[in-house]
C-alpha cells in the first residue's frame, strides 16, 4: 500500500477519493492530478491503483442512452436543482435496477471520507442502496431519519436501509429505535425528547447528504407504507388540503406548502424544514403516479438532487 508514514489514515482516504474523481468522474490526466495535489505522475499512477484494491472505484460498461442528459439540464434548470440523473430504463426488466445505480452513482460522486448520510425508506431508497458498491469508509456514518414502520417486506423499511448502506460503506450507523408513526402527539413528543432519540435525529439534520424517497398521496391516501396509520379522517384533510404528496411522513400541498396534521404530530422523523438544511437532499422517484408529488417536492425546495426516469422528467416539464 501507498502511504505516507506521516499521514493518517482518515487523511489518505481522503486523498484516494481525491484522486480517483479527479481521474475517473473529471477526466484529468495524471499529470494534471499530480500538479494539483503535490505528488509525482508515478505516485498517482499507485494511489488510483490502491483506489480500485480497496473498491472506491467501480467500473462499469453502460449503454450510452442510459441516461438523457438534454432532460437532465432542462431539469435542474428549471427546478433550480444541483444535480439531476435521467434514466431510459427497460421497464420489462430493469427499471428499479437502472435507477438505483444512477442513484447510487451519484450518491458515490458526492461522498467524502468522512460524509454522514441521513437515510429514508421505501423502495426508491432500497434499490439505491442495493446498486451501492462495496467501499471502505470507516469514517462516514449513515443516519436513521426515520422511525420503523415495521413493514412486511423488511428490505424497504428504514432500519435495514440504514444497516444495508452502511455495510456497502464500510461505515458505521446511527439507529432510530422507535415506531414511525405512534399513538399520540404527547407519545411523539415524550419519545423525542430520550436521548438516543434526540441526539439521532440531531444528527440525521446535520448531514452532508440525504437519501429519500417521495411518497404519492391520491384522494387523500399516501401509499402502501403509511396506509396502515392514516384514517378517513386524515383523508379528508389531506384532500381538503390538496395534498399531493410526502417526505419523511411530512405532507405538502402541489405548491409546496408543508400542510401539518394531525398525523404528522404523531410521527418519528426528520421534519420538512431541517431536511431543507441539509447541503444535498437526493430525491428518488419514477412513474407517472409520482409527477403530482415531485412537483410538490420541487415547488417546496425540499430536493436540491433528483433520480427518475425519462417519463417522468418530460411530464414534470411540461406540465
């Protein structure tokens, strides 16, 4: 292994990830890379190959058209984004699969060394973490932002999507050990208020990068995973709100306002205005039953990144 005696280890990483984006996402030659960072082209030509010895870099052969990048900018032009991925999937087969490595893809550019990642639910969420390679970052956390809803298909619940990634990093993780949803305002507020609680969710709002899904809301229901909480009550409201869709449990109008219920009172979770802080929010979401909840997503300002698929970008355009 390249190191010098002198650096630590968190320092060398960090020089690793350095290296290999420069050369592998930027395109720069060795020579150039060795200007930059202060080191010969022979000592750059052993770093990247120490990258790829310890899995930071993945190569792979796609289909150039796997990605529609015209859409992309269009996108993050007209929705001010910071980074947008398209995808042309073949939904026969591999729909959920292209997306999530788009996503993972882009999660991967984005990770530094040291990254804490706050982490949602759902199938969106799950595919991604399923696509992430298997890298060493012993120093990156990953963050439970989310109380468990205890689903039947465990794979898309929070707890596993927080343990998932931080095994494909090489990271250690931060668990959220209560219910999403309780049955009580005054439940919610005692259990967010203990301290493995508190400091998680604390922590899940000072990330450098979060990982969500959006979930639909149609005629007042929100989906599979908070179908079980939400009564006709509730349906109401949210029709009578015009809610389209939700994040984290947190409900929002198609203009982006944040609509408050009583639900949300009763939820375990990252609220809609801490998750705006946080430096890069990636949304990931595709079909045409999501257009209405992305546009909400989009109008609020509570994604700065999005993953979908080319129907759904050209519907969010022209609409």
């Amino acid at each position: 292994m390249f190191k010098s005696k002198t650096r630590s280890e968190r320092e060398h990483i960090m020089l690793l990830l350095t290296v290999a984006k420069l050369y592998w996402v930027e395109n720069k030659p060795q020579s150039e890379i060795a200007a930059a960072v202060g080191y010969s082209r022979p000592s750059i030509s052993r770093l990247l190959a120490e990258a790829r010895e310890r899995n930071m870099v993945q190569i792979r052969v796609g289909h150039p058209l796997e990605r529609v990048m015209t859409l992309e900018t269009e996108l993050a032009e007209r929705f001010t984004l910071d980074c947008v991925r398209v995808a042309v999937p073949d939904y026969a087969t591999q729909g959920r699969e292209v997306i999530g490595r788009l996503a993972a893809d882009l999660v991967v550019e984005r990770l530094k060394s040291d990254s804490v990642i706050s982490i949602s639910n759902g199938r969106a969420v799950a595919a991604t973490v399923e696509a992430m390679p298997q890298l060493r970052l012993p120093h990156a956390r990953v963050v439970q932002m989310i109380g468990s809803v205890g689903a039947t298909d465990v794979v898309v619940d929070s707890p596993e999507t927080c343990r998932n990634m931080a095994t494909k990093l090489g990271a250690r993780y931060s668990a959220l050990p209560v219910p999403l949803v309780v049955p009580t305002a005054e439940a919610a507020s005692v259990l967010m208020k203990e301290e493995q609680v508190a400091t998680t969710l604390e922590l899940a709002t000072r990330a450098d990068i979060a990982l969500v899904g959006v979930g639909s809301v149609h005629d007042g229901h929100s989906g599979a995973i908070l179908a079980a909480y939400e009564d006709e009550e509730t349906a109401r409201l949210l029709r009578r709100k015009n809610v389209v869709g939700h994040i984290c449990a947190h409900h929002f109008a198609r203009d982006g306002r944040h609509v408050p219920t009583p639900f949300c009172q009763r939820t375990l979770a990252v609220d809609l205005e801490r998750i705006e802080r946080i430096p890069l929010v990636i949304g990931v979401a595709w079909g045409q039953d999501k257009v209405a909840a992305l546009q909400g997503a989009l109008a609020g300002g509570y994604l700065s990144a999005l993953v979908t698929d080319h129907q759904t970008a050209m519907t969010l355009l022209t609409t």
